[in-house]
C-alpha cells in the first residue's frame, strides 16, 4: 500500500515537473500559466493558442507589431514582458549583434528536426543558435483585378511617377523602412541591401517623389484596404494577400518581374527571459509545439505563409504546396534576395525613412 502511495507521488511529481520549473538557490518554485507572444499581426492560426492552453495549461496572450524596426525599438526601450518573438532573418542579425537574444536550449526543442535541410543554417543566425524559422515568403504588389487587365508585374507602378501617378490616392507602401527603400532600389536596377550612400539617396527622392499618389503607409491592414477597394494596389507580402483571396476572389499577388525581398520569420527568445529558467523554458515549450509537423501544418494551411517545417507538408494542403506565389518555382527564385544586416548603412536608411516620412 505504502509502495503504492509513493508510486502515485512519484508519477504526480514527474507530470508536474514541465509546468513547475523550479527557480534556483532555493527560490520559491515558479509556475508559469502564461505566456507572453509578440508577433506580427494575422500570422497565426487562433485556434492553436486554445489547443496549448488544452495540452499544456499556458494561456498565451498575443500582442502584435507592424515592422521588425518597431520591434526592435520595443526592447531596445526596455521591454521585458516578452517570452517569444519574431524577427525576420537580418533583424535576428543584428539582435544578435546587440546582444538582445538568448541562446535556445536544443534540448528542449526535439521538433526542430521537423524543419528542412536548407533551413538549418541561416547565414544570420549560423547553427541556429538563438531562433529557429517559423515562417516566410516574398514582398510584392496585391492588386485588385477589377480594376486591371494585366498583373502589374512591375516596381513602377508604384514608383514611376508617370504609372503612379495613374493610381494615384489608390496605393498603399508597407509602413517599412527596409522593405520600401528596397523595393525603390530593385526599381532602379540595385540590390535592396545597397549600401551606398548616392543610391539610397537616389531611392529616397524616388519615393518622395511619388509620396502624394500614396493613399497609406500600411503593413497591417493593406489587404482589407484591397478587399474594400479603397486601394486598388497594394505593396505587400505574399500570405496577407492570400489569405485575403480565400473571401474575395479579385485579389492576387504578384512578384514583380525586377525581382523582390524573400524572407523568413523566426521565433526567438529575448535575452531578458534568461532571468526566469522556469519562463524560458514555457517558451522553448511554445516553440516547440510551433515546430510540431501537425501544428505548422495546420498554421500555413490558415495564414497562408510557406512553412520551414518539412515534416509539416503532409498537413498542408496541396493547394498552397503548388502555388506559385507561395513557394516561388526555381526560375522565380533567381529574383528574389534576402535583407542583409546593413552595418554602417543603417544609418543611411534611417535618416532616408525620417525624411521620407516627414516631406
Ligand atoms: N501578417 C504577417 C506578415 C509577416 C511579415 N513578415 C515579413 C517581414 C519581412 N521584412
């Protein structure tokens, strides 16, 4: 009987042991019943928050930014209440560089085999020490087909003040300062992570000059502003406008033919959370269950974003596995280009943006 007591006790204690993460040096235990997840806004399956709370006992709480600058201004200015959250690919390099994320324990993260091979080794975060890629996708225009016979496939319809000018109050620009000024600099035949200084000059009057035919600077809410044909074209990335097609059918996507941004987004911790190991650990606990083949799957199949995850494609749909827009064809990929770090540069691209946005 007495064997048996124990036998329960001991069963009891080793359920508990994922959700009661003791502190150290005898602190009092801490249980962690919530998680705090800064993410960009509409890139997640509501649902999955529910079915770990279900499994798990951790209530997630979502709060969402519009740029990886906004985010990175959040914790430069001090912000600590964040368990997870996700960079794209050269802002994870530059957090790096800043000292602003902790190192993830692999052993807590068993899924990351999950992912494809050519996902894990970022060049911005080597071995992937600190994130691991959650989702990603490309940066074009979202136009309306009602209003175009044609796809515009073209970087000058929004920054050609003759084409522009014809949409003139019907365009949105991404509230972004790397993906605008990259997108003027592929207009004008560079690469959108140039870095000299007459060229980023160059791209920064372009956009000044077609600022008056831009109806919105927007990254959160472009495609509604589609869907509700206040805009008829929208600088934009590839999923937003997607899973905007599924309810209204005259929206499409389109890489322009001078070439775009490819990115990925990865699911980091910042360095804060190292204070707390029982929080670290729930959120190497979110992002492992992020990372699970059933779970990112079913993720994709809702925001429509392609997935890192291969062993996730057996849950994805066959229609977003074959769509052109979403996981580009090999011909496509030769006009693509991933952000880089800038260094110095950033500078550069900040004092651009500020005047952009104050003209
Ligand atoms: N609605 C989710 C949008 C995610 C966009 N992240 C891409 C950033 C690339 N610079």
């Amino acid at each position: 009987m007495r064997r048996l007591r124990l036998l329960s006790i001991i069963t009891l204690v080793a359920l508990l042991a994922p959700l009661v993460l003791a502190g150290c040096g005898g602190k009092k235990e801490e249980q962690v019943t919530e998680l705090h997840f800064f993410n960009w806004s509409e890139y997640i399956d509501p649902q999955i928050y529910d079915d770990f709370e279900k499994e798990y006992g951790i209530h997630v709480v979502e709060d969402t930014f519009a740029s990886n600058e906004d985010l990175l201004s959040k914790l430069q200015a001090g912000a600590t209440g964040y368990d997870v959250i996700v960079p794209s690919d050269y802002m994870v390099a530059m957090m790096i560089e800043l000292g602003l994320l902790a190192e993830l324990d692999k052993d807590n993260l068993p899924n990351i085999s999950n992912l494809a091979e050519t996902f894990t080794n970022p060049p911005y975060d080597p071995g992937l020490v600190h994130c691991v890629p959650y989702m990603w996708g490309t940066t074009g225009i979202g136009f309306d087909w009602d209003y175009f016979d044609e796809p515009p496939d073209s970087w000058s319809y929004l920054f050609d003040p003759d084409v522009a000018s014809q949409y003139a109050g019907y365009y949105s620009l991404l509230n972004d300062p790397t993906e605008v000024i990259g997108a003027a600099l592929i207009y004008l035949g560079y690469s959108p992570n140039d870095r000299d200084p007459a060229h980023i000059e160059e791209a920064k009057n372009v956009i000044i000059a077609i600022k008056p035919y831009v109806h919105t600077f927007d990254s959160e809410q472009f495609e509604d502003l589609l869907s509700s044909e206040e805009i008829h074209l929208a600088h934009g990335w590839s999923g937003d406008i997607f899973m905007k097609q599924v309810e209204d059918e005259s929206i499409d996507y389109v890489i322009p033919k001078e070439g775009a941004i490819i990115w990925a987004d990865n699911l980091c911790i910042p360095k804060s959370v190292d204070d707390s190991p029982a929080r670290k650990k729930a959120a190497e606990l979110w992002i492992n269950y992020l990372m699970r083949a059933d779970v990112a799957g079913k993720n994709t199949n809702y925001v429509w974003y392609a997935s890192p995850n291969q062993a996730a494609e057996e849950y994805i749909d066959q229609e977003i596995l074959e769509h052109p827009g979403i996981y580009p064809s090999a011909e496509t990929w030769k006009r693509l280009t991933w952000s880089e770090p800038l260094g110095e540069a950033q500078a550069l691209y900040d004092r651009a943006w500020t005047e952009i946005k104050s003209e």
